[in-house]
C-alpha cells in the first residue's frame, strides 16, 4: 500500500470517530488531497482536510486541523510528526523506519513492484503510428512509436486490459499515387524518358521497389496503364507495409491487430455507419454530397463524406473505424496523432458523442510534436516530400533501439524534441540512456565484486535497516517509495515522459550516494544493509527500464 493511501486510511478514521464522538459536526468523508510537498520542510506528505471540512463545520481551517490532530492515531508509527501551516494545511513527517521498509517491499515483489490493479480490467485500445505504406517510417514515426508502446505497457501494469493496433491507409488516393510513382520508375528504368511529377513519392525506395517489380513482372507484361499503376500499387504496398514492420519489431514495437482500411468497404462498414447515423438524423445530402452535421458537436462547420464524384472521404473512413472500435467493447481509445492533425481532433470527438452518449470521453487523442535531428548540433536536413527524410531505421542502425527510445521520451509528446545523433552515441552522463543503463550495471557490478569476496548476502529479516541514515539513503528510500504511485500517475494522465524523468532522478541520487560512501566497506553489517539497499534500487531501475521497452545491462 502506498504511504499516501495508509495515511489516508488514518486521517479517514480520525474523522469517522471525531464525528461519532461529536467533537465535529456530522459530515461525509470529503474529496481531499494528500500531496508530496515541494519543499522537505514542510514535511513528507500535506493534506487540505482541514480546509475542506471548513464549510461544513463552520469554524476556521487550522482550528479543524488542531482539532484532527488532536485526535489522530498513529497507528502503525507511520507519522514522526506533524504540524499545521499557512491557512490550515497539515504536514506530516513520516518515520525512517517506514520509509525503509521499501527494501522489503522491493524485494518481495521483485519484477511487480510497481505494478497495480487501478484499471481492474478496463478494455483499451491504443492505436498508434498508423503511417500511411507509402514509405518508409521516419524519426517522428518513431517518436510516435515509443510513445504509444511505452503508454500501453503503462496502462497494463495498471491492469489495463490493452490492445496495441495499427491502422494501415491502403486505401484512397496516396495509394494511386504510390502505384503511380513506382510504375513511372519502372518505365524510366526501361529506358523511356519519363517527366516525373513532383506529386509523386520520390524518394529512393519508390525506384528500388520499382527494379524488383521489374525483374518479377517486366513492363510489357502490363496490359494498360491502369492494370500496370493497381498491381505497383498493391506490390509496394506489400513491400513497404513489411519494412515498417521489419523495423518496428526491431524497435521493440509489436502490435496485436493491422487494421486494413481496405475491409472497412469490403465489409460494408461504411454503408453501415451511413445508416446508423441517418438514424439519428445526422446526415443530409446537399450539391449531391453526403454532409455529416458535426456543428452540433461543437465542430466549427459539417463535414463532407461522401463526396459528388462518390469517393468517400478519410473522414468517413475514420469515423467508420472508430464505430468499429466501440463496436469491438474498448471502454478508452487513445489515438496518437502527429501534431498536424490538431484540427482533426474536435471532428473526431464530435463523431464519438453523435455516436455514443459521452462517447467523446471514451476518446482520448495524444498529439505529437516534431523532432528536431541534430548531428553535433547542427540540423539534419528532413523532408518527406523529397525523399531526403532520416528514416527510423538509419536513427536506429546509428544510435540503437534503447538510446532511441529513451531519448525519444524524454520530453511530453506535445512538445519539439531536440535528437542529437552524437549525444545519443557517447557513453557519457551527457546521454541520458547511458547514465540510466550505466547506473544498473554499476550496482551489478557491486554485486559481482562481493559474490567475489564471499560477502553473500543474508537475508533480509536478519539484516538491520535502521543502518541506513545517511541523507542520501533517505533520499533514494523516498525515491523508491514514489515509484508505483509515479507509475499510476504516469498511467492516468497519458504522460510517458513522467517515467524517464523519474529514472534520471533517481540515478542522479545513486551516483551521487556511490561517490560519498563505500557500499561495501568495514563494518559487515551496514554493509549487508548497503548491499540489499542497492539490490532495491537495481530492481526499480529494471521495473523502470522494462515500461520503457529498454534493457537494463549487467555491464557496461
């Protein structure tokens, strides 16, 4: 149980028997805080009891809060003690003691630590990337890529039951284009001179698809035009859709459904979503298109679905598989998007209310901004449209999977990331994948050396806690405490940064307690309470790691 939920249990009591005794008024247990304060000296934990209770009981917040005091029991010598500041907060300093048995918690649970069962099963679906199979995945991809797995993982250790899903655009116009663009290149490789278009891909993997095309069906195997752009369409397809693949699963990123926009007409999805909102009125012709009445959600104008040459629009597609998502039971959807598609968002919220009573609610949408590609500082030149992007697969070649991550979440998904290749690479404090990893491996390596030397630990219950005093042991002890509530809070709010924030932190805290004091030094016993103390500490780091999708090296 975290230290915040136990002293909530007390001061819950506490105000259960101060009402019984009639010392204060009659009153339901109010919606009150229990917070971390910002400054060590305003205590442990601080709670507004006090002044929420002040309305009811007609009497000022710190003569509450006297009075709550008055009467607290300390069951389980939780509290060291307390005192009430400003207006009618109430600061609490929780005992050494308590904050040791962390160690023991850590150590029983081991790899749950952690881990909890806020979400009791609650179905989510995280749909993410979702990059159109006209290309290779880039450096932003990537972003994307980290955030929504390192999201789920999050929402599963909360006990979230989580499908991750990819929704692959092969359908529409870019579709055209790319079997457009490959069939222009294989009959520029076939000699002929050939005024490509800018509108077409033009990177280099649109001419190397278009050679292997070439060696399995030559040109003159192509009736018209027509037939020769629908089977490049469909063969690049193919091709790049495997390569995003390929590279995802290298970047640790594995999805349980791929999501074909194609089956949303082949299974008639569309004509049954155009009728289900006929129903509800909510669709009319006009100028010979089908207009959705999204004003009425709070959208600044209606949108199009059908349009009068008959082609179905991407928002008719999206709302169509949004449907299918409440149809298939997700009770949350979370849809990671790239930050040019903020517009998009109250178009799609205005879909999920018309479909579904607080239906927008069920939606939660994450935007993520750019990043910034830097070589020592300096800007990598990228550009889709000219085919000079940095692709995922280079950033990882380069920098590998785990500093990629890392770095990739380092920041909030809705702001700019700068992405320094070089400081990616160095194996210095600089690299904040290397100073997290190399704090894992060091703490390993303290372990190897006193297996080495025959100090075996003991265990736990008989090795003495209350030898750990110094100040940077209490710092690290609190640290650890943070952990399952930083998970939870991490998991509730959609913030994947929180996490790698916390690991610096509380590296920072280790290296900085292995700099001033021996773990391993003269007196065995506060050495053995030293050792288990940093066994702790590896296991969080690992806890931590694994969310992120990085590993956790023995050494380095």
């Amino acid at each position: 149980m975290l230290l915040k939920d136990e002293l909530k249990q007390l001061l819950d009591k506490t105000l259960l028997r101060l009402v019984d005794s009639g010392t204060l008024k009659p009153t339901e247990i109010p919606n009150y805080k229990i917070e971390t304060p910002k400054s060590d000296q305003h205590g442990d934990l601080a709670t507004n009891l006090a002044m929420v209770l002040a309305s009811s009981q007609k009497s000022s917040p710190r003569n509450i809060a006297q009075t709550i005091l008055d009467g607290f029991e300390n069951a389980g010598g939780l509290v060291a003690n307390s005192e009430i500041a400003g207006p009618g907060f109430i600061n609490f300093t929780i005992t050494d003691a308590r904050w040791r048995e962390i160690i023991r918690t850590v150590e029983l649970e081991g790899d749950r630590f952690g881990t909890c069962d806020l979400g009791r099963g609650k179905k989510v679906q995280v749909e993410f990337v979702s990059a159109n199979p006209t290309g290779p995945l880039h450096v932003g991809h990537g972003r994307g890529a980290a955030l929504g797995d390192v999201l789920a993982n999050l929402l599963q250790a909360t006990g979230h039951d989580v499908q991750r899903e990819y929704y692959i655009n092969d359908a529409g116009t870019q579709m055209e284009t790319l079997g457009r663009s490959v069939w222009l290149r294989m009959k520029e490789q076939g000699g002929e001179k050939i005024d490509y278009p800018e509108n077409c891909y033009q990177g280099d993997y649109i001419s190397d698809i278009a050679r292997e095309l070439n060696r399995e069906r030559p040109l003159t195997s192509f009736s018209t035009d027509e037939e020769a752009v629908a089977a490049c369409s469909a063969y690049a397809a193919d091709k790049i859709l495997q390569g995003i693949r390929d590279d995802l699963e290298d970047f640790g990123v594995v999805f349980d459904r791929w999501f074909s926009e194609k089956t949303l007409k082949a299974e008639n999805r569309l004509e049954d979503i155009f009728e289900e909102l006929a129903k509800k009125d909510l669709t009319y012709s006009h100028e010979g298109a089908l207009w959705f009445r999204s004003s009425r959600f709070g959208d600044e104008k209606d949108r199009v679905l059908v349009r009068q040459s008959g082609e179905v629009t991407y928002f008719a597609s999206d709302i169509a598989y949004h449907w299918d998502k409440v149809k298939r039971g997700f009770e949350m959807m979370v849809d990671i998007w790239g930050a040019d598609h903020h517009g998009y968002v109250p178009r799609i919220k205005a879909v999920m209310e018309a479909l579904k009573p607080n239906g927008s609610d069920r939606l939660q949408v994450i935007l993520v901004q750019l990043v910034n590609l830097l070589r020592g500082g300096q800007p990598v030149s990228m550009s889709t449209r000219a085919g000079a992007f940095v692709t995922l697969r280079e950033v990882m070649d380069e920098v590998g999977s785990d500093a990629a991550r890392f770095i990739f979440l380092t920041r909030r998904g809705d702001s700019s990331l700068d992405f320094d290749l070089e400081v990616a690479k160095a194996q210095t404090n600089d690299n904040p994948v290397f100073y997290v990893q190399y704090a894992h491996a060091r703490i390993c390596s303290v372990l190897a050396l006193a297996k080495e030397k025959n100090f075996a630990l003991r265990p736990l219950e008989t090795v003495d806690l209350n030898l750990l005093t110094e100040k940077e042991e209490m710092q690290i002890l609190k640290r650890m405490n943070a952990f399952p509530e930083l998970v939870q809070t991490s998991a509730a709010s959609l913030e994947t940064h929180r996490l790698t924030y916390y690991l610096t932190e509380l590296v920072s805290d280790f290296h900085r307690f292995y700099k001033e004091h021996r773990i391993i030094g003269d007196d065995p016993e506060r050495s053995q309470a030293r050792l288990h103390f940093v066994t702790s500490i590896r296991t969080v780091i690992r806890n931590g790691l694994r969310l992120l999708g990085v590993t956790a090296p023995e050494r380095m």
